[in-house]
C-alpha cells in the first residue's frame, strides 16, 4: 500500500530526474551543478581561500615583515628556523615568520586577482559591446586591435607591459594582468552579441521600432552576459598564475614586508636546493587555488552550456 509520505518521495525524484521545463537558466544551472562533485570541490577551495584571506589580519600569528627568528639563522651553515611553537611552519631565509606571510599572502593574491580581472573585464566589455553591436568598420577596427593582443602569448605580453614601468609595484601587475584579459572578455562577448543580433527577439524588436541602443542593452547584452561571467571565473585562475609570475620575475612590488605568494616563491629560489619547503608552501597555495577556480568555471560552463546537458 503506498502511503501519502511514499507518494511525495516519488514526486520529489521525478521532479530532480525530469527535464528542466518551466525553469530559469539560472535556476536549471544551479540544479545541476549543486549535485556536482567537481564543482562542490572547487567551490570548498575558493570558500577557504577567500575566508583564509578576508581573516589573514587576525589569524596571522605575526607581522610577516619582522625578522623574529633571525637569531635562528646561519649563512654559514645555511640553517633556517625550523617548525617550533609559535611558528608552525618556521622560519624563511630571514627569520620571518613564514605562516603569517602565507596567510597575508593570501589577501594580497586575491586582490591582484579580482582587481585585475574585474578591470580586464570591464575594457573587454566596452570592446565587445562595440564590435557586436554597431558591427561594420566599428566591428573590423575593434577586432584587428583583439587579433594583434591574441598574437602575443599572454604571459609574454603580461612581462612586456610590466617592465614597461619605471617603478615595479602591485598596481603594475594589476594593470599588466589586465590589459591581458581584455580581449580574451571582448572577443567572447563580440561573438555573444553577434548571436544575439540574429535571434528571434531582438528581429521582433526591431520589427516593432524599438530603439537600437534598447535593444542593445535590454535584449541583447543582459542575454550575452552568460558566457562572459563564466569566462570570468576561469580568468580568475589565469590572472592569480599570470600575477605570481610577474611577482617570480621581479615585476611586482618592490617591499618584501608586505608578502605575495609569487613574490614569496620567487624568493626561495636562493635556498631552494636546501630548503624546498621555502618554495612547496608558496607554490602549492598557487596551483590549489587556481585549481579552485578552474573547477568552478568548468562545472559553470558545463551547466549553462544547453549542448552539454545530460
């Protein structure tokens, strides 16, 4: 006999097995991907890592630019302060506290990263919404412009604008990484809008007389953003690789006190044949971060994308 609690149960696996109808993009997406293992992973890695970096000022033991083990340190015998209370991970190559810089350089790391992606995306938009929207010369003019910025590889073309600069800091790399973004966003969104153009709606729209510069940014641009905010999330792995080997290379900011995980692994290279440990901390954080947000952005695309659905 099956009872009203049985009957509901049933109800609710057909509805999570049935094809999303009736439902947002959104909420289609959030349905699946929350069930995915890939991207619950990588969103628990970007979960921690923002948490470790918004708390670093608390949770940090020590000021990461005081030499507090410096005594403990011997150029004779290449010795460094080893893991001992207080310092749970020791001691770097100057005596400084290297669990406080880890997690300082977790804040530091995060705001090159955002800053630089977020300004990377705003200059592609304005190239994307040009291109797609006025089309013609407009479009061919901003598109050579893209092809010439895509020619050079991006890391190569990162280290030329840094060293363009007279005086290294954190807004150079910044800006570096940035301009880098900017027409891998622009020729994403060009190609979204040029979809658009031709889509039923926007012919509609246009048939009816709606004005050009409504159908752009009502119809055409919110419809276009999707694949461009998904972009965003794996750049943000791109920029936080991009931004530590700018800091590896000398190209960030000069002051050492105020610590950068590339900054930090481009350091160790000095001691790294004694002490590897130097460098892994640094090194790790990078790669299981930038994993992090590639996990996201990949589960992201795969969700919103209607010919990978399952």
């Amino acid at each position: 006999m099956t009872t009203p609690t049985t009957r509901k149960t049933r109800i609710d696996e057909l509805a999570e097995s049935a094809p999303d109808v009736g439902v947002s993009l959104v909420a289609s997406a959030w349905r699946r991907v929350r069930r995915s293992p890939v991207f619950l992973v990588g969103a628990t890695i970007i979960g921690l890592f923002v948490l470790l970096a918004l708390l670093a000022p608390l949770l940090a033991p020590h000021d990461p630019g005081l030499h507090l083990l410096e005594n403990q340190v011997s150029r004779a015998d290449n010795t460094i302060p080893p893991a001992q209370p207080g310092h749970p991970l020791g001691g770097d190559q100057y005596g400084r506290d290297l669990f406080s810089r880890l997690l300082l350089g977790s804040q530091q790391t995060l705001l090159v990263a955002l800053l630089a992606t977020v300004i990377g995306l705003g200059g592609g938009l304005v190239l994307g919404l040009l291109a797609g929207a006025f089309g013609g010369w407009v479009d061919s003019l901003v598109m050579r412009v893209v092809d010439v910025l895509l020619s050079v590889p991006s890391l190569l073309l990162a280290v030329s604008i840094g060293a363009l600069f007279a005086q290294q800091s954190q807004f150079t790399v910044i800006l570096a990484v940035a301009i880098v973004q900017v027409p891998i966003f622009g020729r994403l969104l060009r190609g979204t809008m040029l979809a658009q153009r031709a889509s039923d709606h926007v012919l509609a729209a246009r048939a009816l007389g709606v004005r050009e510069s409504a159908i752009v940014f009502r119809h055409m641009l919110p419809n276009a953003l999707g694949p461009v905010v998904v972009q965003a999330t794996l750049v943000l792995a791109v920029a936080i690789i991009d931004a530590a080997a700018l800091s590896f290379l000398g190209l960030g900011a000069a002051d050492d006190s105020v610590p950068e995980w590339g900054q930090m692994l481009g350091g160790a290279q000095d001691v790294i044949d004694s002490h590897p440990q130097l460098a892994f901390w640094p090194a790790g954080c990078i790669i299981l971060v930038a994993l992090g947000f590639t996990l996201v952005g990949e589960s992201l695309r795969d969700a919103l994308d209607p010919k990978r659905r399952r």
